[in-house]
C-alpha cells in the first residue's frame, strides 16, 4: 500500500508533501490531509511517478484544480498526483498548447491576447485545462470539445500516448479519461482568428452573467447535482422548497439552488448530509432521482 513507499527523493526532483491538508487544494475549502501529494514539475517526473505507483500496486488520484471535489474530512489515505506544476504553455499561429496544470482563466486570457477565439466560455469556469479535457468541461454554449485537436496523456504504466479530439469520445461532461486511469499531461487547442478586444468583451460579459447567478462569493464545486434529462436540477431543487437549507457549515446557495456552499467551516459530512436531505426531498417530491456532479475522493 502507499506507507510502503517513502516518496521522498523517490523520484528526483519531485516535489513531495506528506500529509498535505486538502482543503487547501479544493475550491470548497474541504478536506483532511493526503498522506502524500506528489507535484511533478515535468511529464517526465509524472512518467516516473505513476511507474513507481505501478510497481507498488498503488493506484494514484488524479488532482487538477480541485475544482469539482469533495474530500472526506478524514482525509485520503494514499497518493495524490497533482498537475499544478504542470504549467507551461506554448503558442504557434492558431494553435495553442497548454500542460495540464493551466488553469482555464490563464488559458481564455492567453487565447485572447494572442488575438485567437473559442475559448471564452471557459474563462470563468475555475478548472484546469486536465480536469476540464477529462470532463469536457462547458458553459454558455461553448464545450472543450469544440476547441481540442488533441490531447498527450501517460497511460498507468508512465508510457506517452497522444489523442486526437475524436479520438478522445467526448459527450456531456464526458471523455474516454473518465473510463480509463489515464493522466492528461497536455491539450492542443486550435482555435480561430479573432479580435483581442472583441474576445476579452465577450469573456467580461459571461464572467458578469456568472457573478449575478452564482454564489462565487462562497467555497463551492460548482453544480453540486449533474443535469437530469430535460430538467435542471436547481430549478427541481427550488421547487422543492430546498433554497437556504443548511447543515452545519454547508447551505444550499440562496443565490444559486444547484450549488451546494461553504458559508464557513463546513465539513465533508455536512456536505454529504445536506446531499442526501436534498436528494431524498427531491425524489420524494417529483420521483427524479439527482446524481452528484460532485465528485468523492475518499
Ligand atoms: C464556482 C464554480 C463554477 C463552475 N462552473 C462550471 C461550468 O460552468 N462548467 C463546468 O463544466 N464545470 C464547472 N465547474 C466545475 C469544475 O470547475 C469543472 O468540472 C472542471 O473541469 C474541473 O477541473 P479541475 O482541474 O478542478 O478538476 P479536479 O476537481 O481536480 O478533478 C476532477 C476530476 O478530474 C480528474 N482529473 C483532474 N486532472 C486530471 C488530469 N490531468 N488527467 C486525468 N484526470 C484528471 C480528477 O481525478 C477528478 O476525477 C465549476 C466549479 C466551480 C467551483
């Protein structure tokens, strides 16, 4: 298991924290501590990493931005792979490639000065690009789907492989990565001339639209419940009288239904409490049975 292995200058090079408090690392602000965190500085590291994981029987999590995670308040026992470090960036005509650290605000931003669009829907949604390419991340009609020509992963045994995005099986919130242990490692986008000012309008705009509905003055993962068929889960939510309901720390956002926020020192229990009342209302109330978008690293 993972305390079989000491990862300190197991890998050389490789930064290394050992019982590391994940709520610094989650947008909820939740979480005990990983027993390790391991940031590769390069794919080369990551390769090294996973062979190692490989070896031992460990099978590494995958941490992007933390974006859409919950971590239970005992923490996680085993080994934690993130891709902060993972962050350069690279750019040639209308082709733009990003490690998979980046985070999607850096990337909108970058598109937009070297005058490229296609990537504003994205600005304001707080992944990285790994974690937005696993889970073809979207907002406002635009979907990472639509701008990805292919993607450079590491299969569990540290071996390079490249995707194109057909390739990649993207659907709703879907990609071949959410089936297959593999570490995104880097995304080409292609992206289409267009006006610098005209895109930073458009990527104001919806980053104004995203600030009047959702409570981003809150911790939160974003939409707590994915989409059911032909409804909207905050508006099932909200009809069901759920608005404000609150469990410790953890509240349905009064603002936005569909988020579940930290108004301040919620644990992962409150979260998952307030989860269930909602979920058992919700079923009892109009029979549709809500899924988490959330997802649980325990
Ligand atoms: C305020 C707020 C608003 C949001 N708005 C939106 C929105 O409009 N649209 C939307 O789609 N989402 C939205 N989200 C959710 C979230 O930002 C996205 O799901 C995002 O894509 C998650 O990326 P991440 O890097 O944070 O992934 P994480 O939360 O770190 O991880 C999520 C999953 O991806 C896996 N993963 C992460 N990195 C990699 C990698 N490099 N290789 C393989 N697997 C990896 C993890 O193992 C995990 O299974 C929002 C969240 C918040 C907090």
């Amino acid at each position: 298991m993972a305390e079989t292995l000491d990862w300190r200058g197991a890998v050389p090079g490789l930064e290394v924290l050992e019982r590391e408090p994940m709520d610094r690392h989650t947008t909820f602000r939740i979480g005990g501590p990983a027993r390790w965190l391991l940031l590769p500085g390069d794919a080369a590291q990551a390769a090294a990493v996973l062979r190692l994981c490989r070896e031992r029987g460990i099978v590494p999590f995958f941490l992007g931005n933390g974006s859409n995670l919950l971590v239970e308040d005992d923490g996680y026992d085993g080994v934690i792979l993130s891709t902060a470090r993972l962050d350069k960036t690279a750019g040639e005509g209308e082709r733009l490639y990003a490690e998979s650290g980046v985070s999607l605000a850096r990337l909108a931003g970058l598109a937009a000065d070297r005058g490229l669009a296609g990537l504003a829907f994205a600005s304001g949604i707080p992944g990285s690009v790994g974690g937005a390419a696993r889970m073809n991340a979207g907002a406002y009609g635009g979907e990472m789907a639509q701008v990805i020509a292919r993607v450079d992963c590491l299969d569990p045994e540290g071996r390079p492989k490249s995707l194109t995005g057909e390739e990649c099986g993207f659907a709703y919130r879907h990609s071949i990565f959410c089936d297959r242990p593999w570490l995104v490692t880097g995304v080409l986008f292609t992206l289409t001339p267009g006006d610098p000012a005209a895109i930073r309008a458009e990527m104001a705009e919806l980053n104004r639209r995203r600030r009047e509905k959702q409570p981003l003055e809150y911790p939160s993962a974003g939409s707590t419940f994915k989409r059911p068929q032909g409804r909207f889960a905050a508006a099932l939510i909200e009809e069901c009288g759920l608005k404000g309901l609150t469990v410790g720390g953890a509240q349905v956002s009064e603002k936005h239904s569909g988020f579940v926020v930290n108004r301040g020192g919620a644990t992962c229990a409150d979260v998952l409490t307030l989860m269930d009342r909602v979920k058992a209302r919700v079923l009892e109330q109009t029979g549709i049975l809500l899924e988490p978008e959330v997802e649980l690293l325990k």
